[in-house]
C-alpha cells in the first residue's frame, strides 16, 4: 500500500459574521416589503403572499446558528440581498486566489514543507470562477510553486475528490507533495428571497498538503478511497458561459443555485451511509474503529442520522462527528475538510473517515490513520 499522507490543512474565512436572528430579519422585512407592494395581487388571488423565515426553523432543521460571510451589509439589505463584489480585473489577485492562499500558507507551515516542496496544485471548487486561466495557476504563481496547476469542478464533493487526484498523481510517480486548494465563496451565489435556503451558505476555505513524506507532526495515512456518482437534478445550477448565447428566456434567479433540500435529504443520507458502511466492510474494519466522522457539513440532522445508521446507534456525541456547520453555514466542498482541520486531535494508530456528498450526486470517502 502507498504511504500516501494528508501532512497539514489551513483555513480561511471572512471575519463578517450573520446570526439567525439577522438573517431571518432581513428575509422577513422583504417579505413584508412585497407582500405590502403586491397586496391587491395578493388579494385578489393573483399571487400567493411570501411567508415568513424563522430562526427556530433553521436551528432545529439544519443545526446552523451562524455563518461567515464576505460582505454581511450588503446581504441583509433589503435593496440589494447579495454581497457586492467588483469585476475580477487581471490587474489584481482573484477574490479566489486571495483566499486560497491565506488557507495554503497556513496548511504548508503545518505541514512544514516550502513551495519548492510542492510540486502541483489542484484546486476543487463548487462554482467556476472564472473560464480561465485557471485560478490554481495563479496560485501556483503568487506562491513560487514550480510543477502543474489545474481546476476542477465537482460540487460539494470538489475537495475530496481533489485529494483523490492528488493521492493518484502521487502513487503514479507524477508528484511527491501537491497542495489541494477549496475556495467556496458561495455567498454571491444565494437567492437570499428564497425561503428555503437564504440562510444555508457561509464563505470559506480550505487547503491541503498531500505528500509522500512525512516530516510533518500531524500526518494521517490514506488508508483506503472510495467515491461514486449518481445523476441527479435535485441539486443544480444552469448558470455558464451559455446564458450570454441563450435565445430563450431564464431570470436570473431561475440560473443560481437550487435544491430540493428535502429530497436530497431523503436520498443522499442511506445512500451515503452504505457507502461508507461497505467501504468499512471492503476494509475488514469495524465501525466501532473509527474515532471520528469529518462529514460535508450540510445539515448537522444528515450527519447525525448518517452516523447513526453505520454504527447503529443514536447514541453518541459531537465529538464523533463534529458540527462546524453551526458556526460556518454550508461551506459546500469545503466543509468535510474544515471539521478535519478544527478536530482531527486523534492519537496515533487511531482512525478517521473524511467523507463529501452532494450536486451530481457526489461522494467520496477516504479513511484516514494518525500515524
Ligand atoms: C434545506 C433543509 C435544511 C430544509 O429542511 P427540511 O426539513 O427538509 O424542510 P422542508 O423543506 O421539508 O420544509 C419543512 C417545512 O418548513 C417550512 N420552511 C421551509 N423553509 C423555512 C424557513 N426558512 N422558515 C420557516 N419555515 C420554513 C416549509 O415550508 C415546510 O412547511 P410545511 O411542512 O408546512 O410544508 C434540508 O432539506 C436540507 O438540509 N437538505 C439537504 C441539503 C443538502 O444537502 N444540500 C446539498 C447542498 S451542499
């Protein structure tokens, strides 16, 4: 087997921070703002009036409390409910890039390796940036990092399925150190009208060394991978370079991101909790030897019911599957590798799954050793 070793993570989020109660505020003032304008529509019939958000909804159905976010004025406000960003602008670092970096310094000082260590750069993320050049190599260039830099796209599932990339680059012989980069800036990209997910999204970062080495103190073995697709449209977005040639007609708000939160729910938790349950199986691991879930931070009731069916039981506490969802929202791909940089205190010899699902369907699964 392949000494193939996750030797540090870094983070970055923005210092703006919205509570429930605020961003339940703010929905709610637009609702009583259009239900006001559009009252004789509503009266007679024309339209349905909008309803209400609520604080206590949100806890109990996704566990988030609070979420980061690049710009908190500009999303509450009424008149705009989006964060204002400028043009990306060749004369200055991307909004991704700049994020990307202040997670890869930090995951390279842990991991105790220098640029000229790395040898390639892959960068996963839910949404494009931009078409290209690719933001990896930009990256790549702003660190002084020799070797190769792409992006890649595979929704919530876009950070491991990166890591997977870079452990294969690695047992090829391509590559002995690669930085994987997660940049989720999603706030730009939620219709903060919408009921059903205004409150879901917080900005984040995440970055990765994957290496052959391990000179680094906290170094987790890979142990096994596993990941699998499934088509589904339950989570989409049809925003691209194709709606400037479009010739029928979309808003704008029909082109972000959509879900059927429900549905979603209802498919992607057996199925992901088999997934990792045969992967244990196909391990001759028991469930019981596994100290820690780093799960995609989704919905804090997915990950709990998720675990309680591969070890079949209800009863356990967050230090087996941590919550960071509550602080940050949903940091799309980005989440399962931030519950690992905030709780991976595991002892040596002791064992951990790092798992993402979700847009594709998407899931991969890697399980993870202290070493
Ligand atoms: C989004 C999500 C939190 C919603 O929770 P849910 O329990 O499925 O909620 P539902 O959509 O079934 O709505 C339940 C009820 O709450 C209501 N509701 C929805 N949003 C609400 C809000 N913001 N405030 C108050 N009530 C709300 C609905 O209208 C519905 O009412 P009804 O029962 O009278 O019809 C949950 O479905 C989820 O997290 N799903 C997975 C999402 C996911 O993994 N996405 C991947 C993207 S990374």
């Amino acid at each position: 087997m392949e000494n193939i070793h996750i030797a540090g993570t870094g983070i970055w989020y923005p210092e703006d921070v919205i509570t429930n109660d605020e961003i339940v505020g703010s929905f709610n003032s637009y609702v009583d703002n259009f239900n006001t304008i559009n009252k004789s529509k509503i009266d007679d019939g024309e339209i349905l009036p909008l309803e209400h958000s609520s604080a206590a909804f949100i806890e109990k159905a996704s566990g988030i409390k609070t979420r980061h976010v690049i710009d908190k004025k500009n999303i509450l406000d009424i008149e705009t409910m989006m964060p204002l960003v400028e043009h990306e602008d060749e004369s200055r670092l991307s909004i991704h890039a700049k994020a990307g970096i202040e997670a890869a310094k930090k995951a390279m000082d842990q991991a105790n390796v220098q640029p000229n260590d790395i040898d390639g750069v892959i960068l996963g993320t839910s949404h494009a940036a931009r078409n290209y050049p690719s933001v990896a190599i930009e990256i790549q260039n702003q660190l002084g990092i020799d070797g190769y830099a792409y992006d890649m796209l595979v929704g919530c599932s876009s950070t491991t399925f990166a890591i997977n990339n870079a452990f294969s680059d690695i047992a090829s012989g391509l590559a002995e150190t690669i930085l994987v980069i997660n940049p989720e800036i999603s706030t730009p990209f939620v219709n903060y009208a919408k009921r059903d997910i205004h409150f879901i999204f917080g900005d984040g970062c995440v970055a990765t060394i994957v290496t052959n080495k391990t000179h680094a103190k906290n170094c987790f073995k890979i142990l096994d991978r596993k990941l699998i697709t499934k088509f589904s449209n339950n989570i989409r977005s049809d925003w691209s370079y194709l709606v400037r040639a479009a010739s029928d007609e979309k808003s704008m708000e029909d082109l972000l991101f959509y879900q059927n939160g429900n549905s979603v729910f209802k498919e992607v938790c057996p199925m992901v909790a088999e997934f990792i349950s045969n992967q244990l199986k196909e391990n001759d691991m028991q469930p019981s030897e596994i100290s820690k879930f780093w799960l995609h931070q989704a919905n804090a009731r997915m990950i709990n019911l998720i675990v309680s069916k591969i070890i079949n039981s209800e009863d356990f506490d967050e230090t087996l599957a941590p919550l960071p969802i509550q602080k940050f929202g949903n940091l799309a791909s980005a989440g399962s590798m931030f519950a690992f940089n905030l709780h991976n205190d595991l002892n040596k010899g002791e064992k951990g799954i790092i798992c993402s699902f979700g847009a594709g369907y998407s899931v991969c699964s890697m399980i993870v050793e202290k070493i």
